[in-house]
C-alpha cells in the first residue's frame, strides 16, 4: 500500500485503521473496544484487550520458533565485553528477575525505579516489570541526586533497582552513593534497593534496606506474565517540562506494543530475525522505544551498546558494531554522527569495515542538519533518514515511511506525517496556517495508540499543558511548517526546552537552580548554538548587590556552574555562565529570552518596542564580544 493511501486510512476512519493493526500482535484476549473516551476526557486505546508487554515481545516468540535466535547483544567496550542472549535465555533471565522482584512484595501496578547503566541487567529489569505488569520508571544516569529524588517522590516506587557504578570512557562513576543520597533525600523512602555489583566498584550497602542482585537471584523462582489490560501502565518516563518539575510521561500497555510493531515494519522496514540497533541509553525514549521493546515486539535481534561514538575507542566504534553484528538499520541522534564527523571527516574508519548490512540510517532526538545529511549520505551511500518525535508519544509523529514507500528526502525536512497523527500548524489564535507559513506544530485529537494519555498523577497537568492551549489539539511545544509538498519542517522549541546532544533539558529549571545560589538576584538561560551538541546551555546572570567580602565573578561563575552539576547532573552540560548588570526585559518584566540566544548566536534580531532598557543589550553584546 503506498504511504498516501494508507495515511488516509489511519485518518478517515482511525478505529479500523488500529483494529487492523491491533491483530499484528499477540493478544490474550484481543481488543473488541478499539478507542473509548476515559472519565476525564481523554481517548484510550484497547481498553478491554488483555495482554503483557513481556509475553508479545519473549514468550511469544519462543512459542513460534524464535527460541534460538538471539534477542540481544550486548557489547561494552568500556569494560570490554560482549554477551549475547536467544529469546529463550533472555526469556529465562527476565523470569527469573520477575521472581525475585516478586520476592520483594512487586505487584501489578506497583512502580520500580531503574537508575542503571548501559547493561544487560537494564533491559531484563525493564521486561521484568512489564512481566509482572509493575510500571517501570528508568532515570538516566547522567541525573544527579536531586533530580532522582523529585522521581522517588513523584512514582512512590516500592523496589529501586541500581548497580554499582556506570562507566563513561575511563571514569568509573560510583551509582550507589547517588541512589543513597536521592533516598535520603525524598520524602519517599523505598522499602528495598536492589544492587547489581560490577567488578569496577563495590557499591556499600545498607542493612535492612539493601539486596545483592545476584544474591536475590539465587533464592527466586522465575515469575509468569501477569495478565494487564490494554490501558494498563508500562512505565513512567520523566521528561523536562518548562518548569523544575519533570513530567512523568504515562505509557499504555496495548497501545504501545501496538505502535511499536507497526513501526518496525512500516517506518524502518525490519523484518523479523534482522538486527536493529538504536544507538542511544535506555534512560530515554529512544532507548525505551528501540532499543527494548519494539525490535523484541517486531521479532528482531537488538544491540545494547555501552559505549560512545568516538573515543571508545576511536571514531570507527559504531561501524565496528554494524559490521560484527550484520546491523540492518542504525537508529541515533545527530549529534553522534557529528562527533564522529568531527574526527573521521573523511570516513577512513568507516572504511575499515564492511558495512554492506546496512542498510538505512535513521536520525532524531535533534534536527538532521543537511552539512550532517549530506556527510552521511556521501560517506555511507544508504538513505539517511531524519524523523521527528518526542517522549511523549513514543514513537516518530513525522517520518519517511521507508517501509510501506520510500518518498525522497529533503534535507531539513523529517518527511511527512506518520500515519495516525494528524498535523496541523496553529497560528497563536489556532488558525491552521497555509503551506510554507511557521507556526505551532499541533496533533489534532485522538493522538494514536502509544501517546501519552496523562501526567502521572496529575491529569490536570496533562491537560494544562498539551490539551488546553487549542481545544481538540495537541500542542507538542515544537514550532515549524509544511512546505508546498506537505513536507514537514520542524524548526526548534517554542517553549523553554532545549536539546543538548539529543538530551532534552529545561533552562525554566537551570534557572531555578541558579536561582538558589545566594549571591543571584536573578538569571536567564538559553540554550546557544554548538557545532556539536546543537545546543549548549548559557547562563545570564545579575548578582545582588556586593560588598567587599563578596567573592569576585569567576568564583561565582564556578559556583553557578558546580550548582546545576550538583542538583540535575553532568548531562545537562552546563559550562557557561555570564554575569551582567541588568537582564534585557520587555517594560512588563519578561525577560527577552529569544534576543539573548539571537545575540549569543550572532543572529540577526530586532529589539522590541517593549525593551525597557536598550542599553542592557550593549553590555552583553560587548561581553560576548558580537
Ligand atoms: N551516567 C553518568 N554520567 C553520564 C551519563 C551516564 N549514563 N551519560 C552522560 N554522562 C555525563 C558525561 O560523562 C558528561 O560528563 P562531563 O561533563 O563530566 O564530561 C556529561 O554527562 C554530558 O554527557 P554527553 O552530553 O553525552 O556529552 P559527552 O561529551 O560525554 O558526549 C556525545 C557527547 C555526542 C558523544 C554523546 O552525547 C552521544 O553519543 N550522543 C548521541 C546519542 C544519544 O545518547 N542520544 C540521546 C537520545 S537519541
Ligand atoms: P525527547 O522527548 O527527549 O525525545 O525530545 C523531543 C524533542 O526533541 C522534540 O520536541 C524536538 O524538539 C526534538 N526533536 C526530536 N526529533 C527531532 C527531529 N527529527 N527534528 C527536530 N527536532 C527533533
């Protein structure tokens, strides 16, 4: 069927087009109430099928022959060492890991918060939950105590599941200490901390609190899928909002596995027993998506890969991978591609390998930038594909759909609407804007299967801040247009989100964070261009009034910079602080937030006729020497 005709489908009539696509997976009892309306208004998808995540994605493919065919590969080169599991030994491993969660009083519902690095143990913890149809929670682990705590208190886990260190490269980072600290630091205290130790570090433990993994393991039974309904949790995913507070996506069961089967075929054109590897950290959606749950869901073999694009140890890392592995497609974030780039422009490393398996490349998380486009397609001759999409529907809302037709490629542009989303770009008032004219990109309602139906815990929030801005849509806090072609251009947040080496993070809770150090009086952050990060955030910031016993600025500075390490964690990159007299603000007090990234990034901007101060922007432009 050609992309147009099947996008009408999932438009014209929705509930026929995902029945249809509801029957690729493995039901327990298959859904007969495809979409209903829930008690706050909100569409749900399968509501009374009944399934586990953990059966479509192990055990039924175990029962249909698959049980010797491996599942997943795990290569570290950071501890250098590779282990594969068939279905069947990654079925018996998360069994076994369901059991002894089990053992540890995790029932349907409950939640069980993962701060794990990149290691096998992370993805039979995540399917173990599903197994058992507990609601995992994976918290990155470049996020520092604090941010853990926010999440402890917010999903009330029963079980927190840790090891004992991550490695990044060469450094050994000590997890432990972070899980104790986060504990201490909640209001919610978990009754049991489970803790994988790694031969790289000892983790210290806790009496009475804390269990040795591979003890637990000794002493547990294997556990069976537990049956859950359609709309039941899968997990919980913490993103960042505009505010310090994180918003706990929600994830459906059915709606989920059902996307996500779909996807595998339609969008990156796998088919079952072929090798599939997102190049990402199961902390993320990405790494949720495509590196767990579809490519087992889809039958595929999945690469877990603790490691880096360069540096582990060079820039030639991920063809290496492709070729041992016989990778199919390639699924990560461009800012990869452009460190790698960096130190192999001319694709030597590359050409070490025999990368005749690969056969697509597939980037998101951050906008395919055509000078990295153009390097891909000219060094890897396969299509390169951009697609757009976000935490909160798990899966890509624009794309290529390389499976069902391959439609060419704009650079800039990541294609057309997945079929299921329909997109529409909103003037401030929730006019639809014509062909060409930028604005704010929307889904009108109902958001197919695997978007999010709600903040955890907080329904009100979730209508607050997607559903309430332009009644029937969507608003998906990224801004840009369809061209004359119906190609989609994203162009960027419109909100106060930023993207740092394909991590999105808020510069609302930067701000914040700086806000506490004493000697602020207030600050703005924004996110400025990086060549390779894409965006890097920078701090302006206006000190109270000093006396002699004041620090001098570069302490600050240092200060400002150790804080935000400290309360989110190294991932946010937080490198650069300016202090300045006075903040550019309109004369009602907002700060001119866009103007400073403007000036930070040597573009043109026009000073608003509302600016209270205009010599404000002198100083900052002298500052930054513009
Ligand atoms: N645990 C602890 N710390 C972590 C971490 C983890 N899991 N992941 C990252 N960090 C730390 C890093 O060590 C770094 O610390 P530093 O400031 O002390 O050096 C900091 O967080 C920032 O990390 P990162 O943004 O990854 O920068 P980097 O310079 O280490 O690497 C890239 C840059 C481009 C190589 C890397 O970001 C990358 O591979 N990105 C693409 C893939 C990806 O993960 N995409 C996400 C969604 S698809
Ligand atoms: P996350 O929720 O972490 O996946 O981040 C989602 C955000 O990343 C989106 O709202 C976009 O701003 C950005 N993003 C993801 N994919 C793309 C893409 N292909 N092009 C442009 N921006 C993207």
């Amino acid at each position: 069927m050609s992309y147009q005709q099947e996008y009408q489908a999932s438009i014209e009539d929705p509930q026929a087009f995902w029945a249809d696509k509801a029957k690729l997976v493995s039901w327990y009892k298959e859904p007969e109430n495809i979409l209903s309306v829930d008690e706050n208004g909100i569409h749900r998808w399968f509501a009374d099928g009944e399934m586990n995540t953990c059966y479509m994605a192990l055990d039924y493919h175990i029962e249909n022959g698959r049980g010797d065919q491996l599942a997943l590969i795990y290569d570290s080169p950071v501890t250098d060492q590779k282990k594969t599991f068939t279905y069947t030994q990654l079925r018996d491993e998360v069994a076994l890991c369901a059991g002894m969660l089990k053992q540890y009083g995790v029932e349907k519902g409950d939640r069980v918060i993962l701060y794990l690095p990149m290691i096998p143990e992370a993805v039979i913890a995540m399917l173990a939950c599903a197994r058992l149809g507990a609601i995992h929670s994976v918290v990155f682990g470049g996020f520092a105590p604090p941010e853990l705590a926010v999440r402890l208190d917010d999903a009330t886990p029963k079980v927190v599941l840790t090891a004992s260190c991550g490695i990044e490269i060469t450094r050994v980072i000590e997890y432990k200490p972070l899980v104790d600290e986060a504990i201490r630091l909640a209001s919610h205290k978990p009754q049991t901390c489970i803790v994988y130790q790694r031969p790289q570090a000892s983790a210290a433990m806790q009496a009475g609190r804390d269990i040795d993994w591979q003890e637990a393991l000794q002493s547990a039974q294997p556990a069976d899928c537990v049956p859950v309904k359609g709309t039941d949790l899968l997990y919980i995913l913490y993103t960042s909002g505009t505010t310090g507070k994180p918003k706990g996506v929600v994830r459906e069961n059915g709606g989920h596995a059902v996307a996500l089967k779909y996807s595998m075929d339609a969008i990156y054109d796998m088919q079952p027993g072929e090798v599939f590897w997102a190049a990402s950290d199961v902390g993320w959606v990405v790494g949720h998506s495509y590196i767990v749950y579809a490519p087992l869901l889809h039958g595929c073999t999945t690469v877990l890969y603790e490691g880096k694009p360069i540096m582990t140890p060079d820039a030639g890392a991920f063809w290496r991978v492709i070729s041992e592995y016989n990778v199919k497609a390639l699924f990560t974030a461009p800012t990869a591609f452009r460190a790698i780039k960096k130190e192999d422009p001319e694709g030597k490393l590359a050409a070490k390998y025999d990368l005749s398996c690969l056969k697509t490349i597939f980037a998101a998380g951050e906008r395919l930038d055509p000078p990295t486009y153009d390097w891909l397609c000219d060094t890897f001759k396969v299509p390169v594909l951009d697609h757009w999409w976000q935490t909160e529907t798990g899966w890509a809302i624009a794309a290529n759909m390389h499976g069902l037709e391959s439609m060419p490629v704009k650079p800039g542009s990541s294609t057309v609407p997945v079929p299921g989303f329909k997109i529409a770009i909103l003037d401030d008032k929730g006019k639809q804007l014509d062909a060409n004219t930028q604005g704010y990109i929307s889904i009108e309602l109902p958001l197919p299967p695997s978007c999010l139906t709600s903040i955890w815990g907080d329904v009100e929030r979730f209508k607050k801040s997607y559903l309430e801005t332009y009644p029937g849509y969507f608003v998906t806090g990224d801004g840009g247009y369809f061209d004359e072609d119906g190609y989609l251009f994203i162009m960027g947040r419109v909100d106060d989100v930023i993207n740092v080496a394909g991590h999105r993070l808020s510069t609302g809770e930067m701000e914040e964070v700086l806000g506490r150090h004493p000697m602020v009086a207030e600050c703005a952050v924004i996110g400025r261009y990086d060549d390779l990060k894409g965006q890097m955030p920078m701090g302006f910031v206006v000190l109270k009034n000093t006396d002699d016993d004041s620090p001098d600025n570069a302490q600050i500075v240092s200060e400002l910079i150790s804080l935000v390490r400290q309360e989110i964690g190294a991932v946010a990159a937080f490198k650069e602080a300016l202090i300045v007299a006075r903040l550019p603000k309109t004369r009602s007090g907002k700060i001119l937030r866009k103007t400073l990234r403007c000036i930070a990034d040597g573009e043109p901007y026009t000073v608003p006729s509302t600016i209270d101060d205009p010599a404000s922007l002198d100083e900052i432009k002298a500052q930054l020497g513009k």
